[in-house]
C-alpha cells in the first residue's frame, strides 16, 4: 500500500511520546494501521491500539491484518479494545488484587439505558411542578409530548452527568453537598447528582458495574499495584491511540500508565473536530495539552484528497478567521487549532488548481424550515432529474427537524436514508435477521415466512424476477407457505403463475436456510449474513449481533429460538444498536441517488458528494454568549456544560478548569460546522431559516444567520463568485458536478 508523504512521515515511528495532528480526511486510520503493522514486523513486541468507538475496533483490527498478510505474516501480534474492553480484560487478569474474586459482573448498556430512563421518570412525577414552571417556554398540543420530552431530557443530562460524576470520582460527601446546597432541583447540577445517587444505589443493590465504574477502577489499580502495571507495560511495547481528540481524562490517565517511563505511545486525532464534549465525557481541550507537552514530538496529516479545492479553503479560513477575528477573545483561543488541509489526488499529488466557487453556494436566509426544507428537496430533485449519480446528505440541528426533512422528501417520493435515531443500514439487517429467527422458531406459521420475505425486499436482500407482483407473492407465501416449504405446491390460475414460481424460488431458499436453525444462535447469524449476502460493511455488525445473542442465551438458558425472537421484536431498535456496538451509526455507507438525512453531529466521519448544510441561524449556532440562546432555551447540552462547570465551581478539590459554559457550547458549535463543510466531497450547499415554527418552541422572533455563515458568504463573494438567488437555476447540474447551487 503506497502512502502519501505525510502518512509516511507518521509511519515511520520509532518509539517515544507523539502526538499527530489530522485533517478531515487525512488517513490517519491508515497510518495507525501501517504503524503497527511495522512494528509488529520488526519483533518490537505486543502492540496495543485504542480506539473510542466499538466499531472502530473492528475496522483498525481488519486494516492490521490485511497488511500483515500483504507482508506474509501471521494476524498477531496487537490488541485493538476501548477504553471500558481494556478495564475489562485489566480488571479480569488482576482485579483480585483490589477485591474481584471473579471476573466483574457489568450492567449491559441496554440495561443501563433502561435504568436511567425509570430514574428520569421518578424524577419528573416527583417535581412535574417545577418542571411545567421551569420550562413554559416549550409548547405541545398534548401533555403526554411535553411529559415525554422532559423526561428524554433528564435522561440525557442525568447521564452524561453521571458519567462526569464518576470520571472525576467524586464521592457520597460530594454528591450530598451539591444536593443540600440547590435550592432547584431540576437546575444541571442537582439534576446530575440526584440521577448519580439514584443510578448508583441500583447499580449496588443489583451487585453490579457499568462501564465507567469499570474504567475507573482499572485506573485506580494501575495507580495502586505497580506490579501488575509492570506486567501489562511488559506486554504492550508500544500504544497507539486514534481519535484521541474524543479521548476521556480517565482514558489519557490509563494509557499513561500503561505507557510507563518508555513513553512509547503515539495519539492521533483532529482536536478541530472535537464535537463530542457535550454528550460524552471527552476533553476537548486534553489533546491539544499533550500536543504542546514538552518532549512530545509533533506530527501532521494535513494532506486530505476528500474536497474539492473550495470546499477545502472554506474550511481553512473558518479555522483562521476564528482563531484570528472571532469577537469574543476565549473563542478564538479554545474553538480550534492552527490547521490547514492540503488538497491532494488520490496518489498523494498535490492539486494546484485554482479553487472553482461554483462547487460552493451559500443562499439567502429563509423565513422559516419549511421554506428552506423546499429549497434542499427541490435542488435534489433537479440532480436526480438530471441523471447523476452521486451520494447526498442534508445536515440538520436537531433530530426533530431532521424527521420532518423525511417526511417531506417521501411526500415527493424521493428515497432517503434516516440517519437519525439508529443506522438505517444496520437496522435494515437487524429486522430481516429478527424476522428469519422467527420464522425458524415457529416454521408452520405462512405469516411469518411472508413477513420474512417482506423484510428481505424491502431492504434489497432479494430481487424479484420479472414479471412477479411483490403484493401476489406475499399473499401466496401466506396462504401456502407451509405447502411449498413441504415441496408442495398448490393449484393456481395461469394469472398467478409467475407469483407462484416466485414464492416458491423464496420458499426454496428459506428451506435451505431453516437447516441452520439447529446449530448454535453464533452460526446462525454467521449463515444468515453468508445466505443472505450482507454487504462486507456490516460483516462486524453480524458478529456483533452473534456475540450479544450467544451472551443473552448463556444468561438465560431456557431460552430458544422463539424466546430470542421475541426479545428481539420487543426491543427498541435505537437501544439494541448501541448494545451491540453502533450506537454512532459507524457502520453506514452512503447510497448513490439516496438522501442521507441526518443530524451534524451524526455525520462525523462520514462523506458524501454533495451535502446541504441547514439552519445555520443564532439559535442552533450561536455566536454571543450574551445571546438569547443561553438566556431563554432550556437545551440539554448546553445544560450538560453548564453542568460540568458549575460541579467545577462547587468542588474546588476536583482542580478541574472548565471555560464558561457559554464560551465551550459556542467553540463546539464552530468545530460541528467545520465537521458539517468538510463532509462535502464536490458540492456543498449552506443555508437557513429565521423562525422556528417547525420546532417546539413558541417564540416567533426572527433569529439572523450565524455569525459564522455571513463571514464565509463574504468571503466566497470576494473570491469572484456571485451569489445566486434561491430561484436560480442549478447550473452545478448541468456543468456535470461541481457544484450544488
């Protein structure tokens, strides 16, 4: 594998503490994987590679081995895990040591997620008072809707905060201390301490951990048993850590450790795309301080052969116009990092071309969502109309908005992708598998062979012949599915001939498939994503599902292939992905001619070739921390940073600086931006709206475009383009692909 010169300059690592500093689109995954891959060549020893995502573990282990079997070599010699995998399998070899006698017994997430939703729910039957007066801003036709959302709120809050609260390990006194001093209850800070004290009290009558409880602990042993520290710096020679711009203190804190006095350990990540501080517990700020740390050698992936040339200079001056001009002076110290992308070809070669700002539009503001959800659905039309081929994405604040962009691309008939709640890929196969467990649980049952085909259709698993009629089949799979599934086959009219060998081509393959109901739930799903032919993308998700399966059946021994289905149907989607491992909807590939829909915040690492970028107003983006915004909106992750500060204020000892919420949640809200431009490959379209009918909240004050939108509107009009109203004809269409106008 060639790698372009600055990979290769990463690659070439020899040891000691580095930190690399990567553009969107600049490999680093590569990179990782060809530094181990070295490493491991050399006989450098065991390497240990950590990731932030379930996911990524599985992309980095495939990237390893593949280059190891390049070079004739066995697949060994590293170890890929997340930080909560690395505190189980410590805390399994030594946690005698600090009092597990077996290996820890650990809360699932799904679990987990089930618990803080009771708690969030006692905590607003217990003050609904207070939360109707705190929040009679918000506005729904039905009290249930504002119930449903509040308590979605809590839950939200109450757990991130319970992950800082543990993160930072702040103990009983802490937690009891903040809760007699709030006078509000609902205000972040009791919030978070109330939802702590509850979860924990659960989590200890059941005798169980979570994940964070398992983090901790693992790094408190390192801290207290320097033997089995020892132990484990012997075994991994090196550590190399991707997205570490995601990386949490307790993370950072554990692979130092681990790393010992060799320090060899290497971090990658973006710290301008660090937009995960509000829902996690990620420091943004944490990788920048050890890319400046003295003794760290600095590395750079600044070539990217992702955007076009425009695309590219506006994300650059986004980063230099904040750091440089941006009016509030901390923004301009904590939103980015000095980072430039250098446009490179597919080979590595630099593109020198002068950037065409057709490839860039950014439109006029609009009155309302709605008229901007026409602008995006029309403009995507034209494309289609005009036979392209290309992969799309609209880019939205907030998962509500995002719902109703669907609804109105679907009322146009125009095919879409839902990136929103869960990946529309992966819960694609999750149904079809859900439905063949069923069916093989109980094979007499037509229906349920019918609802199986109905699934694999949909979903693209199985093609029609011609001349079949999806409804005819069906409904001759649900009459007579257990008579073609014995070799029978019924008496039909010569007008259903075709749906009938259709039905029975169906019933054939599902009988081939029902032999492999006997063998152990692992190999099921193995056959199922091998039958079926599941895309190579969500190879990892089957093995994923396979592993959650055969825990569930070891938990539960009585259970069968019918107890597993019902589990199965009566789970929620959302909460069974992030179980097994895509709860970021990683695994998602764009589709030619399809509409990803999705949140920006979703979006991270994935691409397409023309994205629309949407309501860039002073609400979703706002830009003054004297705004409205802080003033008037009850949001959760403004509410989550608020959160964290004000515990950081209360507790002097914890010795934790946090820049003011205001300052944090505007510096983020730049960097998603950033994330927002940099997913657009050729065409890149920004745009939004000033009143917020669409959304729940009742005020009707217009909110202006973000400051950061007419910043880089002057800025593309100076560089010679002229700006295009909405009604202007599309004329990146028609040129063949270079820009979304």
């Amino acid at each position: 594998m060639k790698l372009w010169p600055d990979q290769e300059d990463v690659a070439a690592y020899d040891g000691g503490p580095v930190a690399v500093m990567a553009v969107p689109g600049g490999g680093k995954t590569t990179a990782l994987a060809s530094i181990a891959a070295r490493l491991i060549a050399r006989g450098e020893g065991e390497i240990l590679i950590v990731t932030y995502q379930n996911v990524a573990v599985t992309n980095l282990r495939q990237r390893v081995n593949q280059l190891l079997s390049d070079a004739n070599m066995p697949p060994a010699g590293f170890h890929v895990a997340t930080l909560h995998s690395l505190a189980y399998l410590i805390l399994s070899e030594h946690g005698e040591m600090i009092g597990f006698d077996d290996e820890p017994t650990v809360l699932s997430e799904d679990d987990s997620s089930q618990q803080f939703t009771l708690i969030a729910t006692e905590h607003y039957s217990q003050y609904e008072d207070r939360w109707r007066d705190k929040t009679a801003a918000l506005t729904h036709s039905r009290a249930d809707g504002f119930r449903k959302d509040r308590i979605d709120y809590i839950r939200r809050v109450g757990r991130r905060l319970t992950r800082w609260i543990k993160h930072h390990r702040l103990s009983s006194t802490d937690v009891d201390r903040v809760l007699l001093e709030t006078i509000d209850p609902c205000d972040p800070p009791a919030l978070g301490c109330w939802v702590y004290r509850e979860y924990q009290r659960r989590l200890d009558n059941l005798r169980m951990l979570d994940f964070d409880d398992l983090a901790v602990h693992a790094d408190q042993l390192l801290s207290d048993h320097q033997d089995a520290t020892a132990h484990l710096q012997r075994r991994w020679s090196h550590i190399l850590e991707d997205e570490a711009q995601d990386s949490v203190p307790l993370q950072e804190s554990t692979l130092a450790k681990l790393a010992g006095a060799r320090r060899n350990w290497i971090r990658v990540g973006d710290s301008n795309q660090s937009i995960m501080g509000t829902f996690t517990s990620a420091d943004p700020a944490g990788f920048r301080r050890f890319f400046r740390k003295s003794g760290v050698d600095q590395k750079r992936l600044g070539q990217s052969a992702r955007n076009s040339p425009a695309i590219a200079a506006l994300a650059n001056f986004l980063v230099d116009w904040t750091r440089r001009r941006h009016p509030i002076e901390s923004v301009r110290r904590l939103a980015f990092d000095p980072a430039e992308i250098k446009v490179v070809d597919r080979s590595g070669g630099a593109r020198d071309e002068e950037p065409d700002w057709r490839d860039v539009n950014l439109t006029r503001r609009f009155h309302s969502f709605e008229d901007e959800r026409r602008l995006v659905v029309d403009r995507w039309s034209d494309i289609l109309a005009r036979g392209h081929s290309l992969t799309g994405a609209v880019l939205l604040p907030t998962n509500r908005l995002g719902e109703q962009m669907a609804a109105a691309l679907m009322e146009r008939d125009i095919k879409c992708d839902q990136l929103l709640e869960s990946n529309p890929s992966v819960q694609d196969a999750l149904e079809i598998i859900q439905s063949a467990i069923a069916f093989f649980a109980q094979p007499h049952r037509s229906g349920l062979l019918a609802e199986f085909f109905e699934r694999c259709l949909k979903a693209g698993y199985w093609e029609l012949e011609p001349g079949a009629a999806r409804a005819k089949v069906s409904a001759v799979l649900r009459s007579d599915g257990r008579d073609l599934l014995c070799g029978r086959r019924p008496a039909r009219s010569p007008a259903l001939l075709t749906d009938l060998q259709e039905a029975t081509r169906f019933a054939d393959k599902a009988t081939e498939l029902l032999r492999a109901s006997t063998l152990p739930i692992h190999e099921v799903i193995a056959t199922l994503v091998i039958e079926l032919r599941v895309p190579a993308e969500l190879a990892g998700f089957g093995a994923a599902l396979a592993k959650y399966l055969s825990r569930l059946m070891g938990e539960h021994p009585e259970y069968g292939l019918l107890e597993v289905a019902v589990h199965l149907h009566r789970r929620q989607a959302r909460d069974l992905l992030v179980s097994i491992g895509d709860s970021n909807s990683t695994l998602y590939r764009p589709r030619k001619g399809v509409l990803t829909v999705s949140t920006y915040h979703r979006a991270k690492g994935l691409e397409w070739d023309v994205v629309y970028l949407t309501g860039l107003n002073e609400w979703h983006f706002p830009s003054d921390p004297a705004s409205k915004f802080f003033e008037d909106k009850y949001e959760e992750a403004y509410a989550i940073q608020s959160g964290v500060r004000d515990l950081s204020a209360r507790l002097p000892g914890l010795r934790v600086s946090q820049p003011p919420p205001e300052v944090e949640y505007i510096s983020e809200r730049l960097r998603l931006l950033y994330v927002g431009i940099t997913r657009a490959k050729k065409a890149l379209s920004m745009s939004s709206h000033q009143f917020l009918s669409a959304e729940v909240y009742e005020w009707q004050e217009p909110r202006p475009p973000t400051l950061a939108y007419g910043v880089l509107r002057e800025y593309v009009e100076n560089r010679g383009k002229k700006t295009r109203s909405t009604e202007a004809t599309d004329t990146w269409s028609k040129r063949g692909g270079g820009a979304a106008q």
